[in-house]
C-alpha cells in the first residue's frame, strides 16, 4: 500500500461527483553529487506509480507540500522530474522545507503561486502557504542555510510557529466572498490550520481567523499534510483531514495531553514506527465526499486498516472501529 490519497466527492447530481488524488510530504533530501536519500525518493516514485494506475483516472491530482527536505534546488529538481511522471493535472502547495531556505523563490520558479484558488464541478477550492512565520525570526539567522536548519527541526525550542498572514487571510476574504455560502468548499494547506501541539508546530498561528472566513458556508473542509500521521478533527461546521507521508511518520506525543481540547481523540496510539520497517506507518487514503464531508479510509500496508466516516447523528468524523473507549488500543510498548 503507497501513501497516495484519492478524494470522491459525491453529489445528488451523477454528472457532478469526482475524484481526485493527494500525495504528499516527500521530503527528497540530496546528500551530494547525484546521490539523493534512497528511500525517501523510493516513496515518492512508488506513489506516482500507483497513482497512474488508479482506474477511473482522478480529475486531477494535488501534493500537499515539503517536496524537498532542506529546499534545495537540486532537491526540488529531483523532486520536480519524479512528479513529472504522474499523469493528470497536478496543484502544488508549499511546505516549510520548501520555502525556508530561499523563502519560497525557486519553488515559485518551477510551480507558480504559491495561493489561489480554483473552482471544479460545483466545488470552490482554495491553496494556502500557511507555513509563513513572523519577519524577525526569518532575519534572526545568519545564514538562509541556518534559518532553514532550524526550522526543519521537529522539536526545536528555535523554532516559531507558522501562520497564513495579513496578505494572504485578505485575500482569502474577498476570494470566499465570491462564494455562495451553499458552496462546498475544500482548503488545502499544509499546516492544519488548527492549534493542535505548538510544541512541535503542529499548529497555525492565525487559525482562528482563517476558520472564521470558512464558518459562514454550509460544507467547509480542510486537508492538510505536515504531521506525517492520521488526525482528524470537527470545529463548528469544518471537518479536518490529515494525509499521510510518502517518506515517514511522526509519533503521537505523550504531551499532547496538554492540548485535548484542541486535538482530535488519540484512538490508537503510536509511540514511533518500527525502525526495521521503512514503510511502517506510511500510507495512503479513499476519501469519499458526501455532499461536502469527508469520509477517509486509510490504507496502511504495514499496519491495520483504517477508517474514519462522517457520522451524519454525532455530526462529527469519527472512527468507524476504535472511536468506542472500550474498543481503543493501549500505546506501543514496544521499538
């Protein structure tokens, strides 16, 4: 099973309903010369391959950011020439570990802007950069190799949280008003667009404004990368989809007891992958859209099979096997 994702999105109307694939966080990362980190690129190439295999063909495909591990050209060009393989119209959106070496400039160069908005079948999508972060921390370094060093760290007190930004929310703001607010709408970003666990920047700093521009229409949804592992989450009316990474996953915490009310419940813990396994606790997605929710099943090739629908009673996602307290598993204790 490969970490690519494939979204339905189901509507009364047959003529209106579609697919469409999502891959994301490579994080290609050369090592010198023409030698790149062998499995991180073999995640990659495995992915793009299944994704042209998919019958029916999805109507196009996105990849939801960090492409590079530390931004370079040679890795975003490694990186550029695998995903040109894939066969269908592709959406690009940017990651920290493609921006915070050259803030973003040679990323732009291959894929364009790095926010805009684009409509298909009914469906109002929007791409953020939410991986922005304050101007005096990105002047604090003295090197732009350093600035992206600290910010490739996962656990770094260094580090500063990302955010969407003034601009970009203003922009946001007209875009939506253009909207019927009957108008299913699908936000892509990289960061959650959530304040789940600062503590490893699994958080945007300026989410509350962003989730208020989405809180006016009926079906709001997010899906988003960066975590490298399965959340899910419903604040008012926007359900929140995380899609796993092509290159590796991240554990679960133990300290994100300190932030409940914000994060999605933990129904099967995860301490770390198992090290002998690269592609422990890699994957890819169905999503099935039904009328604006998402229902995702996670296919773990490594690992039991998961699946979290929309419970139209609870008027939540949940998961469809182990949301029952009695039916969670207790963390690994094992690795």
């Amino acid at each position: 099973m490969l970490p690519v994702s494939l979204v339905r999105l189901s509507f009364a109307e047959p003529g209106r309903g579609f697919t469409f694939g999502y891959i994301s966080d490579s994080h290609i990362q050369h090592i010198r010369d023409d030698k790149f980190v062998r499995s991180w690129d073999q995640g990659l190439k495995r992915a793009v391959a299944e994704a042209n295999l998919l019958d029916p063909r999805p109507d196009f495909f996105v990849f939801g950011g960090d492409l590079a591990h530390l931004g370079t050209r040679a890795e975003l060009d490694h990186g550029a020439e695998m995903l040109g393989a894939l066969h269908g119209k592709l959406y690009m959106v940017m990651g920290e570990h493609d921006y915070y070496l050259d803030m973003g400039d040679y990323w732009r160069k291959l894929y364009g802007d790095d926010y805009y908005s684009f409509d298909h079948k009914g469906v109002h999508f929007v791409v953020l950069n939410s991986i922005l972060t304050y101007d005096d921390w990105n002047r604090r370094w003295d090197t732009p190799g350093r600035r992206m060093q600290e910010m490739a760290l996962l656990d770094n007190p260094n580090g500063s949280p990302f955010m969407v930004g003034e601009r970009q929310r203003e922009w946001m703001r007209k875009d939506l008003d253009s909207q019927d607010k009957d108008t299913p709408i699908v936000v892509f970003s990289h960061s959650p667009l959530q304040k789940i666990y600062r503590g490893w920047n699994f958080w945007t700093e300026d989410a509350d404004e962003v989730q208020k521009m989405l809180a006016p229409f009926r079906e709001s949804n997010v899906i988003y990368g960066h975590v490298h592992q399965i959340q899910y989450n419903q604040i008012g009316n926007i359900a929140f989809t995380s899609v796993m990474s092509t290159a590796w996953p991240w554990p679960y915490p133990e300290s994100y007891a300190l932030a409940e009310s914000h994060l999605p419940i933990l129904t099967v813990p995860m301490n770390r992958a198992d090290p002998s396994n690269e592609r422990d606790a890699t994957g890819w997605q169905f999503m099935n859209m039904h009328s604006g929710r998402i229902d995702t099943t996670f296919n773990l090739g490594a690992n039991q099979n998961r699946r979290v629908a929309w419970n139209e009673r609870h008027r939540r996602p949940e998961d469809t096997r182990y949301q029952d307290k009695d039916a969670r598993t207790p963390p690994q204790d094992h690795f």
